[in-house]
C-alpha cells in the first residue's frame, strides 16, 4: 500500500501542534518551535502543508506578510519606526503568494507606533483583491495605532470572519476631541458593523471620549466589550449615554469598563446638583444588561453601587473590581451587601481589589466585609486583596465559618495587612475537612513566627488536592521547616514550583521560595517508599510532545539559520523536497 494512503494529516497537524507557541505574541522561549516548524516544512512535501498552517496561524507583525511584495515594498528605517511604501505595481506572482500566506493567518497583530504602513498600501491591495477579504480566515486582529484618524486603516484587515478586534492608544491626552476625530471613529464602526457582521468581542483602550461608546450598539452581535479608559476625569457627563449604549447590546455577555479615572468627576457629579435638580449619573427606572454574565469594573465604591442598579442581569456570575484610591471600610461591605441582594442565586466569582481607609485605633474585622458573602453557599472563587488596607486578625472561628459557608470553594484570596497575624496555621484544616475543591489558597493572618508552639501530631493529615498556596507573614523570622511540615500535613498535593504573586507588606523576597524548597524536600522524602508511576506508550504516534521535542533538537543539529521574525520569508512549496 502506498505511503499516501496511510499518512493521516490530523495526527501530522496535532503533532506539530506542540511545536506552535505556548502564547500570542511569540516570545524568544518559542523560538525553537517556530525554527523546528520551519525545518517540517522544508524537509518534505507530506510535512509542508501541516507546517505552513501552524506556522502562519498567528502573525505578531502586519510587516512580516507585507515582506512578500518585496519588491515593489520598500521599506525605510529610522531610530524608533519603520516605514513601508510602495515604489511600483504588484506584480500578479507576488500577489499571488500574498494572497496564499494571507489565507492562512488567523490572528495578526499591527502597531502603527513601531510599523507605520503607508495608506496607498492597504488601499492597493484591497483594489487588487477586488472586494474580497485581505485575510479571508482572520479570527483575531490586535491594532495598536498613533492618531485617531489611524483606525480608518483597520477597515482593509477587517473580512466576515472577524470575531476579535482590539483597539489600543485610542485618542489623545486632550480633554476635547474634535469632531473629526468623532466622526471618523462612528464612521468606523459603522463600516465594522457591515463587514464584520459576527464581530464578538470589542476591545477599546485609551483616552477614550464617550462618543467613541456611544456608536458601538451598531454591533448587534457583540458578546464582550472592554472599555480601558486612561482619562483622567472618566467619562464626565457622558456617563449615562455610555451606559445606556452598552446595556443596548441585547447579547452582550462580559463587560470591562473604567468608570472614573482619579475620582474627581465620581466626587462633584454626587455633590453637585444641576438647576433642574437631576442627578447627572442616577436613572432609577433604566436597567438593561439582561444578558450579562461576567463584570469588571474599574471606579470608586459609590459610583460601582450606582452602576450594579442598572444591571438587571439574572445570570451574573462573575464579578470584579478595581478600586484606584481609598475607600471607605463601610463602602465595601455597603458594595458587597448591594452585590449578594441582586445577584444571589447567580453568582460564582467575587474579586475586589484595591483598599480602605483606617488606622490601628478602630481596626475593622475582615469579616464585615465577608458577612454578605457568607450568605452565598455557592460561591466558587471570592479574592479580595489589598496592600495597605489594615484590619485585625482572622480567628479559628473565621476561617471555620468561612469553610462551612463555601463547600464549593475553589479558590480563596484574602490579603490584607493583619494586625496582629495571630492564626494558628494548623486551623487551615478546616479548609482540607469542608472544601474538597479548593486548588488556591492566598491567606493572610497566619501565625508563622508561632508555629513552634503548636502540635504537628495533633494536626490530623489529609488527601486534599490544594495546589497552590501563600500564608504572607514574617517567614524569615519563621522555623521554615517546621511551616512546611504542616502545611504538607494538611495538603500533600500542593505544586511547589513559584508562582507569581501580588506585593503585600508581608512578602520577604524569597522567603516563601525557602519554604518551598522546605516543601519539595518533604514531598520527595514521603514518597520515596512510593513504587515508579509507569507512563503507558502504546506507540509512538500517541507520544505527540516527546515527538516535537526531539523535533526541536533534529533542528539544532542540522544547525539550519532561520532568519528574524521580521525579516522572514515565506517558504515556497517549491523549496519542499
């Protein structure tokens, strides 16, 4: 039987799968990848097509597939940018290799900052495409431009098979946008909404004047939006038609959006009162967002209260924010009080970040702002960190009522400053003993300098899956080993590999990693007596990583010079043997 009959092209694309960078964008760490792809693809014709698919699915630079129509591009450099212009017609070969790579990109990254690309460019090689799509199978576009007026050179990239699109450095630090600006911003979208009529997922970021939302219901199909506003005085007066636009996208599912920049208009538009006595940012009667199942919010407790009214959501399940400038402790458990009334019998997730105001002299109790929490059995994941914000100590008592009140639990932040840090690290167990789910634990308060006073043998062991945990405290003052003989007591299948974790006060750099390590020598130790865990291989065509990795290292040996990203060239079926 011939060998064609017997190639299966899903098993070669799988396997080369593994070859495929871990994320977008690339990083150097994938660049071995991208060279063992390139190698497939010039070593044989049964590897070609596979190779080329993986290869070119994500672009990190529109530069790189406009290098084909070099020439006629000619391409200038400068100290911080590069600039591509056309010296002359396209030839109809370079097109065509154009269009067959093209063909193959499914997402694709620009930065006007760093790749300016002149208009007639784009504007040539949509008069040669003859309206049809640059990129006919483009998912996912990323454009990070200079100047307002740039987002008009998106409309050439955009194809019906857009579902993505990302906006950044949107207008400018001016507090007064021009019209011009305005409009050719609505004159996008409205172009958006006809050429990418399946569009859903929105992302807008920069200084970003309301008029800019205010045109973005036109996207009927859109699920997610996120709005990452850097002005510094929000949205202003245009709060309520902002909101108003987004709660008009009947399908809309996530939302991310920066209420107030640095409080000042959060704080006059409360206090003032216009002369027709109508508070500019409160309707009572509108609510919208019927569809909406994920929050984040960027602004200060009021006014994150005030836009929880106007969500009438009856699937809310995740909910987050972020809080720029103190707060009042009392605003928090005011927030989370408004949350758990609307939201009971959907809510899942829970994050707040940010922290409050308050001094050693009237410490607040962390379980205030827990209470309303405690009355949702089914929460899953609850984190609310901050690094400055000072409260006392949890007790044996807390944490047993906090395990009781979320037998789901699956992940639990709470960080703070703790004053004192008085809880006994064996009281943890009572997260092994009522919450079978849980795989992170960041916990502040634990007694770590104490942990000498207490009975490891009187700490019953368990067979909790926890993963991840970090207990913030004085650990260089701590018997590290004597911490990791409980906590491997408690919970045997922690990963005791580092982990990125938030400033707190309470971190020493690289004390928790000793404790690690501390970890790592105990788990080795208990399971030496263990019999070897056998892989089972049934051949070699199941064992798809160990086949890419030595892949990566035929490459190295054949010693093969693949150029820079920016500066590759596609490869021709041709140049296969």
């Amino acid at each position: 039987m011939a060998l064609s009959r017997l190639w299966n092209d899903d098993i070669l694309h799988d396997i080369l799968d593994h070859l495929a960078p871990s994320g977008f964008p690339a990083t150097p760490q994938d660049r071995p990848g991208l060279i063992a792809l390139a190698v497939c693809a010039r070593v044989s014709k049964l590897f070609y097509g596979s190779a080329v698919q993986v290869l070119w699915r994500e672009v990190d630079s529109l530069a790189i597939i406009l290098s084909i129509l070099t020439p006629p591009l000619l391409r200038t450099e400068s100290t911080h940018q590069r600039t591509f212009a056309l010296v002359g017609a396209i030839p109809d070969p370079v097109y065509a290799r154009f269009q067959y790579y093209a063909s193959r990109i499914r997402r694709l990254i620009h930065s006007a900052e760093r790749d300016r690309i002149q208009p007639a460019v784009l504007v040539e090689l949509q008069r040669r495409a003859g309206g049809e799509p640059l990129f006919p199978n483009l998912k996912s576009l990323f454009w990070c431009q200079r100047t307002a007026p740039d987002v008009s050179e998106i409309v050439p990239l955009v194809s019906p098979s857009l579902r993505e699109l990302c906006i950044s450095e949107i207008g400018s630090q001016a507090s007064f946008v021009p019209p011009p600006a305005q409009s050719s911003f609505s004159q996008f979208i409205h172009t958006l909404s006809a050429a990418a009529p399946s569009i859903e997922t929105l992302t807008l970021s920069g200084y970003i004047d309301p008029s800019f939302v205010l045109c973005v219901s036109e996207l009927k199909q859109l699920r997610a939006l996120n709005i990452i506003n850097f002005a510094q005085r929000g949205f202003g007066a245009g709060y309520l038609p902002v909101i108003r636009s987004c709660a008009a996208l009947s399908h809309l599912r996530e939302l991310g959006i920066n209420l107030s920049g640095d409080g000042v208009h959060h704080a006059s538009a409360l206090a003032a009162t216009p002369a027709d006595g109508v508070d500019p940012t409160s309707e009572g009667d509108f609510t919208g967002f019927n569809s909406l199942r994920s929050l984040r919010v960027h602004g200060s407790l009021a006014l994150v209260s005030r836009f929880i009214s106007h969500v009438a959501s009856a699937e809310l399940a995740s909910f987050g924010v972020f809080v720029p400038h103190p707060d009042r402790f009392q605003d928090y458990h005011a927030c989370l009080s408004t949350l758990c009334t609307r939201f009971a019998d959907s809510l899942r997730v829970v994050r707040f970040s940010g922290t409050w105001t308050g001094t050693l002299a009237s410490l607040p109790r962390p379980m205030d702002i827990l209470a309303p929490l405690l009355r949702l059995p089914q929460l899953e994941e609850v984190c609310i960190l901050s690094g400055t914000g000072v409260a006392s100590t949890l007790t044996a008592a807390d944490t047993l009522a906090i395990a009781q009140a979320w037998p789901r639990l699956r992940e639990l932040k709470l960080l703070y400053q703790s004053v004192p840090a008085a809880l006994p690290v064996d009281a943890l167990a009572v997260f092994a003993v009522h919450c079978p789910r849980l795989r992170a634990l960041w916990l502040a308060s634990v007694d770590l300098r104490g942990v000498g006073s207490r009975d490891l043998g009187a700490c019953q062991a368990s067979s909790h899956g926890l993963k991840h945990i970090w207990l913030p405290g004085d650990v260089a003052s701590a018997d590290v080993h004597r911490v990791a003989e409980f906590v491997d007591r408690i919970f045997p299948s922690l990963d005791p590999r580092p982990v990125a974790l938030p400033w707190h006060p309470g971190q020493v750099e690289g004390g928790w990693e000793r404790l690690l390590v501390c970890l790592r020598e105990l788990q080795t130790a208990r399971r030496a007596g263990a019999p070897p865990q056998l892989t089972q291989n049934p051949g070699w065509m199941y064992d798809v990583a160990g086949w890419a990795r030595s892949t990566i290292k035929m490459a190295g040996a054949y010693k093969l010079h693949i150029p820079a990203a920016d500066s590759c060239r596609p490869i021709e079926p041709s140049s296969a043997l």
